[in-house]
C-alpha cells in the first residue's frame, strides 16, 4: 500500500492494489482506504490554522461524535448520514472560530459582511441538512 499511497505509483503497485482490495472483501479495507468521508475529515483538520495538540483534540472529538450518533450500529446509509452531519458540525464550528478571531480586529465593512454572509451560509446548509435527514 505505501508504494501506492504518492505522486506517481507504477502501474504494476497499482494493479497489485487493486487485486488486494478486490479479493478480500471480508477485509473491509476497501471501505476504509476509499472512504471520501474519512479522507474529507482529514484534509479539513490538517487545513485547519491550528496547533497540532488541537487539531488531534478535533479528530478525537470527531469520532466520539460520530459514535454517539450511532455511526457503529448503524446501516450503511445511515454511517454516511452520521458522518457528514459530523463533518458538517465540524467545519461549522471552524467557520465561527474564523469568524470569531476576524471580529476581534478592526475590519472593513465588506470583509465584515462577507464573514456574515458566510457564517450564515454554513449554519443554513447545516440546518437544512439535519432536517432533511429527519
């Protein structure tokens, strides 16, 4: 897998793979290694402008999340739901941190109303997320 995991893999690691992931299905890799849910949480916490100890603070906080909406018991369609409501919930509250530090400068009305407008863009798709999924 590490001699895929870069730039530019050889066709022949890739096919190597790609055999790997298609004979063991009881591994559930594939699930885990194509997971685009669990490589977006990634990529927002590692983008975030954070310490390291917050951001592994972030990734914790995540999973418990995750696990006290159910995401382990749950069937697959209702894993996807839990984990983009968590991720949902996660860049929410990283827009208002922004958002947060922004406002305690002295700033421009236009950049003030583009962290408005922001903000409340993200609360308005996370709240029209959570009612569509009741």
């Amino acid at each position: 897998m590490d001699k895929t995991n870069k730039e530019h893999p050889s066709p022949k690691d890739v096919n190597a793979l790609s055999d790997l992931l298609g004979s063991n299905r009881k591994l559930e890799l594939r699930r885990e290694i194509a997971s685009a849910g669990h490589l977006a949480e990634i990529m927002v916490i590692e983008n975030a402008h954070a310490t390291a100890a917050l951001k592994e603070g972030w990734k914790h906080r995540l999973q418990t999340l995750k696990k006290d909406l159910g995401y382990d018991d749950a069937p697959m369609l209702e894993k996807l739901l839990i984990q983009q409501a968590a991720l949902c919930w996660l860049k929410l509250n990283l827009v208002e941190l922004s958002y947060s530090n922004t406002m305690k400068q002295s700033i421009t009305l236009t950049l003030g109303i583009f962290w408005e407008k922001r903000l409340r863009l993200h609360r308005g798709a996370s709240l029209a997320r959570v009612r569509h999924s009741h």
